[in-house]
C-alpha cells in the first residue's frame, strides 16, 4: 500500500514538473484559418512544438478572432499577447519603414521584393528592438491587383469610387487617383462590398479568394504594384523568459517557415488568379493608359517615401539599388 502511494505520488510530481515545465503562448493572426499565412502559422506552430518536445505551445487565433488586425502589434508590445502576425504597411504611419514593401512599383517580383526585404530587415529589426519586440520572419503577399465593381480603362475611371484603404499607402493612392478612401480591414470586406460601402479597391488575389469577391466584383487588374509582407514579431520579454533549448527550436522554426512561406506564396499566385478567373470574374492586365497613369502614381510616392523616412529610407534605397 506504502509503496503504491509513494509511486502515485511521485506520478503526480512527475505531471506537475511537466505542466509546470509546459510554456503556452497565444498568436492572434488577421487572416482566415483557410489563408496560406495562417495554414504557413499552423505549420509553424506544429513544428514548434515538435522541436522543443512540447514544452513550448502556440495557440493560433485566426481571423482577428482574439485582436484586430491593427490591435495586434501593440497587444505583443504590451505583453497582452506573446507573439502575432502584423501586415507591416498597415503600420506606415508610426514609421516609414514599415511601409517600405507597399511603395507602389518599387519591388513588383518575388526576386526584387526578396532583395528589398533584405535591404529593409536589419532597419526594421532595429526600431522594433527599440520596442521590445523581436522580428522572428516575413513573407509576402502575391502582388497586388485593382479589383473593381467597373471596368477601367484609366485612372480617371476610379475618380470619386469608394475605395478600401487598409494601409497609409493604400489611402494615399486613392487620393492621387481621385477616389474616396475607405478604412476597412481585410475580415471586413465581404460585408463592405455587399453594402456598396467599396466600389474598388487593391489587394492581391489571395485577399480577393478568401473574400469571394466574384459575388459582388467582376473585374481584376493585374497590376503587379507591390508584394506587401506579413511579419511575425515576438515580445523580446516573452522570448527572454524561454530557455535555450525553446528559444532554438522558435528561431529554427522560424527560419524553416519563412522559406516555406515565399514558396508558397508563389506557387499560390497562378492559383487565386485562376481561382478568380473560374468564379466568373474577368482577369486581365491593365491597359496602356491605366498602367501609365498608376506609374506616374508610384514615381510620386516613392519620391514621398525617401522623404518622410530620411536616412533611413535613403539607406534602404540604397542597400536595394546594389
């Protein structure tokens, strides 16, 4: 009897150690569970799991169901949540640098916007240590499209059309194109759309899939303007708080899911807009006037954004330009 009370004891000191042991964070992200990012997320976290033999879990929280997309940076800077995903243009105006993947036909391919992005991180990573946040990978989007109600034949077609802006950049287009911006986030677009609260509006085909826009839009332009990322940040005092052997199994998780990520965002490329073209909607380039005139829209904005982000965006320029 002694002896199988002290072996029920020690069982149950062996659980405690175990939970006690366990480290289980929250990761809200902005995007449907069915998004790549957030399929990429769940991988990710899976394989975290995996390489610290379960002593560090990550709860996924898709769909902004835990934090908006704009609340999440500033829940893993104030500790509310440990980790997140962030669209980092949507942050452009607490810092240019932020925004350096949405300047309009700046980086246009997966080659150029790789080279940008390695030109932008060690930027990036500076300011957000500042904050004590911790840059753990990013990824892109495929590149962005104009999804319209009308057809479009130039800009001047887009003059008083509400327009969604989810990011400064966003809004800043629809300004110097003549359209209404529309602050909606991407959770929130099905509905805008159904309202008639957006008209038009640019995203990439992924946004477009997960949305089902073909029930209200029947028109795409592939534009190619810019490959926006995603970033996934950690409170540096969250991954302060991990031992080694944790700390090693998130940052070779991370690396191991940003590959897998810009792979995977290409290969979905071809996918969504043929996806959009099957659904009914009419996928075609832009014509010669209208992508004149959105090039006359990114010379304006990329001269704009080595302005306002100084040495910085001139050190970024010039670290992409080599």
């Amino acid at each position: 009897m002694k002896a199988t009370v002290r072996s029920l004891v020690a069982a149950l000191g062996f659980v405690s150690t175990t939970v006690l042991a366990q480290t289980v964070w929250d990761m809200p992200t902005p995007y449907p569970a069915t998004n790549f990012h957030t399929e990429n997320i769940t991988q990710f976290a899976a394989d975290i799991d995996k390489a610290s033999a379960g002593k560090l879990k990550i709860t996924v929280h898709a769909g902004g169901s835990l934090f908006k997309a704009n609340e999440i940076k500033r829940a893993v800077q104030g500790g509310q949540a440990q980790i997140g995903e962030i669209l980092l243009s949507g942050y452009s105006n607490e810092d240019p640098v932020f925004g350096t993947d949405g300047v309009p036909f700046l980086a246009t391919s997966y080659a150029e916007s790789k080279k940008l992005w390695l030109a932008q991180k060690p930027v990036l990573e500076a300011k957000l240590a500042k904050q004590g946040i911790k840059l753990l990978y990013s990824i892109p989007w495929p590149p962005q499209g104009i999804f319209s109600k009308n057809t479009i034949a130039a800009a001047a077609d887009l003059k008083g059309v509400k327009w969604r802006a989810y990011s400064p950049q966003t809004s800043r287009i629809a300004e110097l194109v003549g359209a209404q911006p529309v602050t909606i986030q991407a959770a929130e677009l099905s509905q805008a759309l159904a309202t008639g609260a957006v008209g038009a509006f640019m995203t990439s085909g992924a946004t477009g899939y997960d949305s089902k826009v073909w029930e209200q839009v029947k028109n795409f332009y592939d534009v190619q303007a810019w490959l926006p990322k995603n970033a996934v940040l950690v409170s540096q005092k969250a991954f302060d708080a991990l031992d080694k052997a944790s700390q090693d199994a998130l940052l070779k998780s991370a690396a191991a899911a940003e590959e897998r990520g810009w792979k995977l965002s290409e290969e979905k490329t071809k996918f969504y807009l043929g996806e959009l073209a099957k659904n009914g909607m009419a996928v075609t380039p832009p014509s010669a006037a209208l992508q004149a005139d959105l090039k006359k829209v990114g010379d304006t904005m990329i001269a704009e954004w080595v302005k306002s982000a100084g040495a910085d965006g001139q050190a970024i320029i010039d670290a992409y330009k080599k």
